[in-house]
C-alpha cells in the first residue's frame, strides 16, 4: 500500500469513525468480477430534494415516479434504457436508487428492509477493505449521511453474477422464488421486465395468499389494490417482499399475474 493511499485511508477511516464500525480486517479476500455484493448501511439519511440537484449536476438523469407513471429528465432515451443504465437516479416519493460507477465497480444504493443498502458489482479483483472506504467516501460526497456500517469483510452476502437460476429464499419463507430473486438481484428494473413482474417505480405487484381468518397486516394496508376473502393484491415497496411474506395471517406472497378482483 503507498503512502499516500495509507494516508487516504487513516484520513477518511478518522472522518466516518463516529458512523462507520468495519470488523474483521484480517483475511477479508477480494471482492470479484464473477459476483455482485450486497452491504447494508442501515438508516442512512438522503435529503431527496439536495440529491437530485446534485445528480442533475452531476449529467445524470433523474427518472421519477408520478403517480403510476414514470417521467425523465430527457426525451430521446426510453425509460427502460435508462432504468438498465449505470447511472440512474430513481425517485419514488422518499425513496430512491441510485445506481453510478467508481474506479472498478458500479453501486447502487437502494431501500432496503432495515433502511438503505448498497449493491457492489465489480468489474476487476478488488480489495475488501479498500473498495469499502472508497464507497463510503463517495456516498458521503454525494450527501448520503448517518451510514450505519458494521460488517465482517469475509462474511458480506455474495450472489453469481450470471447465474441462470437466482438464489432459492431462506427456509420458512413463503414466497415466490421470483419474487425473492428480485429481492437480491443486482438491478431490479432488467430482473422484474426479464421475469414478468410488474413494477411502478420502486413498488412490485404482488398477490398475499392469505390464511383461514386471515387478513393482510395494517402497516401494509395502505398497499393493498384489490381484496377478496382470500387474496391481497398489493402495489408493496420491493425491500418489503419478505416481510409481508412472514406476517401472520399471510399464507404465501407470490407475483400478480392476473387480477384477484374485479
């Protein structure tokens, strides 16, 4: 390691010290070119508003989510171009992707479950540690704060990057393998058009198959399109998939591939 890199690290290690916990240095590995990597930084803070100015800046377009529509910045590209594209901003109320590239990787910060998380695709060996302090430099540089990052390097989910077939969901986990595989894909736009989903912005279709007596759980009503006595069909945040999918009363989640009601 040069002096000078040695010097950036114990610089910006200092800066994000109050927000930032890395463990397990030791050994870590590399991350590679044949995976993508899945980091969660917890409640991270995005001032949406700032965001957007300064991705507009920045030359990159901003795609936004207008009800159950979707406008951009330009004219001449088509949405789906754009949503497949490595830069990208997506703005859906208060909730964001943001997709860019640094020296050996694409990013893409992204609503997670437990806040926001970030989607690492190298396209070169990298350095764990390295590539991690150059993340977050970035992210605060572009005004992501309150980065909540504790991680073992060695233990950080990894997912084939070109594999057929996408990672089958946790045991006890009723949910479409589909809908799981959108979870973790690297890029949710190209993932839902190649499986059928249907997304509107930074929300999935999705159908709650639900228990005997069973009702879909309050904090997701608000999602809810369509009911029967039966069925849900819910325009639901993507990062919530799983979670509805272990509610009480829910017997299965899967895609909504025809109306459940009139």
């Amino acid at each position: 390691m040069t002096t000078k890199r040695s010097a950036r690290l114990l610089t910006v290690g200092l800066a994000i010290a109050s927000a930032v916990a890395l463990i397990v240095f030791a050994n870590a590995g590399d991350f590679l070119p044949t995976e993508y990597y899945i980091v969660s930084i917890g409640n991270a803070q995005i001032n949406v508003s700032q965001f957007e100015a300064a991705a507009r800046a920045d030359g990159i377009t901003v795609v936004r989510v207008e009800g159950n529509s979707l406008t951009a910045d330009t004219q001449d590209v088509a949405i789906d171009e754009l949503l497949a594209s490595d830069r990208l901003l997506l703005v859906d109320g208060d909730r964001i992707v943001f997709r860019s590239t640094a020296t050996g990787f694409t990013y893409t910060v992204r609503p997670a479950q437990d806040g926001y998380e970030v989607v690492i695709e190298p396209t070169e060996s990298l350095d764990r540690m390295t590539t991690l302090v150059d993340l977050l430099t970035d992210l605060q540089d572009i005004g992501v704060a309150g980065i909540d990052l504790s991680v073992d390097l060695t233990a950080i989910p990894s997912y084939a990057s070109n594999a057929v077939k996408g990672p089958a969901a946790p045991d006890g986990i009723p949910i479409d393998s589909d809908l799981y595989g959108l979870l973790v894909s690297n890029n949710w736009f190209p993932y839902a058009d190649s499986h059928r989903l249907t997304l509107v912005g930074l929300r999935v279709e999705v159908v709650a198959e639900k228990l005997p007596n069973g009702i879909v759980p309050a904090e997701y009503q608000s999602y809810v399109t369509s009911d029967t006595e039966s069925l849900s069909k819910l325009l639901l945040p993507i990062e919530q998939v799983v979670a509805l999918a272990r509610s009480e009363g829910v017997g299965y989640v899967r895609p909504a591939y025809a109306a459940v009601a009139p």
